[in-house]
C-alpha cells in the first residue's frame, strides 16, 4: 500500500485531477444509470472539504495570532484594499458587458426554497449577526463570519498564553493542516465523482435557450480572470502576471469549478499559499476572508443578470444608473455566502434597485439555477482563484522572490 500510495503521489495532483476530470466525463456520458455510485465520490469530496473547512479556519487563525509578533507584517489590509478594487471591477466590467451585449430572458417561473435579502441592509445586519454568532453553532454551520471573529478574539486573548499552551496550539493546527492535505489528495476521485454526476444529470440542450446570457457572464469572468486580475497584480508587484495567475487558476480553479463552493476550496487555498511560500500569518486570515468578501463572479453574476431582467421589460438604465449599481452589486457581493448559488439569492436586491418587481426578480432567480452549472461553476473558479492571486500579490514572501 505505501508503494502504492508514492507511486500516486508521484503522478502529481494536477494531472490526477485532469484524469478524474476526463474520466468523470466519460463515465458520465456513456453509463449515467451510475450516477448514483458516481456521485458518492463528489460528495465525500465536498462533504470533507466543507467539514473540516471551518475547524482549518479556525485553528490556523487562533494558532496565528496567538503567536503573532508585533513586529511582524501580516499585509492584511492592502489584500482587503485589492478583494474590494477587484470586486469593484467586475461589477463595472459586468455594467459595460450588458450595455454592449444586452440580452434579454424567457421569464420562467419556479419555487425557490431561499429567502432573497430585501435591501442592502438587511444584508449588512445578517454579517453583523453573523459575527457574534455562537461559535460551536458558527463552525457547525459553516458561519465563516462567526468562525473568523471568535477566532480573531480567542488568537488575541492568548498571546498572554504561556509557550507550552501556544505550543500545544501550533501543534494542533499541524494536525488539522496535515489531514486537509489527505482530502485534498482525493481530489481527484471527488472531481471523478462530479463531473461523472454533471454530465449524467444535465444534458447541454437545456442551456442552449440561455446560451447569450452565459456567454456574456462567462465572457465577462474570463475577462476579469486574464485581463483585469493580471493587471491588477502588475501594477502591485511589478512582474510578470501571468505564472502566477495560470498557477492559481489551474491548482484553485479546476477544484473550485466543481465543488462550487468558496468555502469547501478554503483547504485547497490554504495549501496552494504554503506551496507559494506566503507568510503563514497573513494566508491563514486572508483566505478565509476571501471566501467571504472577495466576490468578483459574484458581482458580476447579479449585474449581468439585473440588467437582462431591465432589458427583458424594455426599460432603459441610463449609464449613471448602472454605475450606481456596480457600488450595490459590489457591497451585495461581499455578503454572497461562500456555498453554491450564493450570489443568485442577491439578484433580487439588484433588481429592487432599478425598480424591477419582485415576482420578475424571482423568475431571474429560478433561470440563475437553470444555468447555475455553468455560471456557479464559472463563478467559483474566479473567486476562490483570485483569493489566493491577491493574497500572494500583497505578500512580501512572494512579491520579493526571484
């Protein structure tokens, strides 16, 4: 079995993930009577990732803080400034997207299970909440917004701690670092598992009637993802871009693209910035603070979808307007939770702001599900992948090598 295992290991994890890939695809399309077994794999996949998530989180904040020296620069405040100008982009990126390509949408109707917030600041008291939150609840729940305060004051309390009491606290974070990198090594069966469901359960005629509006929204990551992003750690750094970005989109992106998830991709954000060699002090509170506020596909999915709904009923939103909605998408954006579909339950809040009823709001909502496996997919890889990119893009560890 070791021999096995090193012999695995030794493929690489990219290419294992490709292969899972490939073969999900193929299992998928010719046999998808077995998506029942197929998707055992994807969901212990993501069941793992989304289990330990929170107690990783958790641990490496306590941990880090707990021994942080005063001397010491974690860079959190520039990767927050980059999180919000990113978010702020796209969201201007998505406005001129729509005005250029205005598309419109064959309203359908269907039950959405989620209450949609009503305003901007319902949004706003739902994090506050969510910060005091009761801790055990808020890692049980995946409250990465309660995880992160207790976390943050716990870490803060015990730097009066004796060394052996922090010592025991590194030790545990070793222990929680090395079991997220054996889920990750299952990568590749999980993707195996997802992509073999995917392929099973949906065929590619139902997007065909809402081909325009994915072009537009995919269009509009990709461009953010190779164009914008790019420049914007250009301009932090002063280097080439692009290795940094090509690696963040391949071993943070393809996970994300199919778990769906920001928060199930936290562990493999966490292990892809050790590889990078960033500061421990500064990945392990930036990433999982990305998960939450660093929403680029995010505001891009609830503009380009609020605009189509205002092209569908005729209206005409002026360019001042969708300026002003480019501010709200991106506030909204950071209050998308880190789970699938997330930023779809704010289209509404976009819609109430050009005056689109509720009921319209709604069926834009139930065509964001339809088409959620290839936009939620789409958006994922875009925001989990960024996180990582501004996180090494402000970090001295990084932007110094070379």
């Amino acid at each position: 079995m070791k021999g096995l295992w090193q012999a695995y290991q030794r493929i690489g994890l990219v290419p294992l993930i490709i292969i899972g890939l490939a073969a999900g695809a193929i299992v998928g399309g010719i046999m998808p009577g077995s998506v029942g077994f197929i998707s055992i794999f994807g969901s212990i996949f993501v069941g793992a990732l989304k289990a330990i998530a929170p107690l990783l989180v958790f641990v490496l904040i306590i941990s880090s803080l707990s021994q942080h020296q005063i001397d010491t620069q974690a860079n959190i405040r520039p990767i927050i400034i980059l999180y919000l100008i990113g978010t702020f982009l796209a969201a201007l990126t998505a406005v001129v997207a729509s005005m250029l390509f205005p598309t419109t949408l064959t309203l359908v109707t269907g039950e959405i299970s989620q209450t949609p917030p009503s305003s901007l600041a319902q949004v706003l008291t739902t994090l506050l909440n969510n910060m005091v939150s009761n801790p055990i609840k808020s890692m049980a729940e995946a409250n990465y917004m309660g995880v992160l305060t207790w976390a943050i004051l716990l870490g803060l309390a015990l730097r009066q701690a004796s060394e052996k009491t922090k010592q025991v606290i590194s030790d545990a974070s070793e222990a929680v670092s090395n079991v997220v990198k054996w889920v990750i090594w299952f990568a590749p069966f999980g993707v195996f598992g997802l992509v073999g469901q995917t392929v099973a359960e949906t065929g590619i005629q139902g997007l065909l009637s809402y081909g325009k509006i994915l072009m537009v929204l995919v269009g509009s990551m990709l461009f953010i993802a190779l164009v914008i992003n790019p420049l914007i750690v250009f301009v932090k750094t002063r280097k080439n871009p692009y290795p940094l970005v090509f690696t963040c989109l391949r071993e943070s992106g393809i996970t994300a693209f199919f778990t769906r998830s920001s928060a199930a991709n936290i562990p493999v954000n966490m292990n892809l910035a050790a590889k990078l060699g960033l500061h421990k002090d500064t990945y392990s509170v930036a990433i999982p603070l990305g998960a939450i506020m660093n929403m680029a596909g995010a505001a891009i999915t609830i503009n380009v979808m609020a605009l189509s709904a205002a092209h569908t009923l005729g209206m005409n939103v002026d360019f001042v307007s969708a300026l002003l909605l480019a501010i709200v998408a991106s506030l909204g954006a950071c209050g998308a939770s880190g789970v699938a579909g997330g930023s779809l339950l704010l289209i509404p809040l976009a819609c109430s702001f050009l005056n689109i009823p509720d009921d319209i709001a709604m069926q834009v909502v139930a065509i964001g599900f339809i088409i959620g496996v290839v936009q939620d997919s789409v958006e994922t890889a875009l925001n989990s992948s960024t996180d990582v990119l501004f996180t090494a893009a402000a970090d001295p560890a990084y932007a110094y090598k070379g």
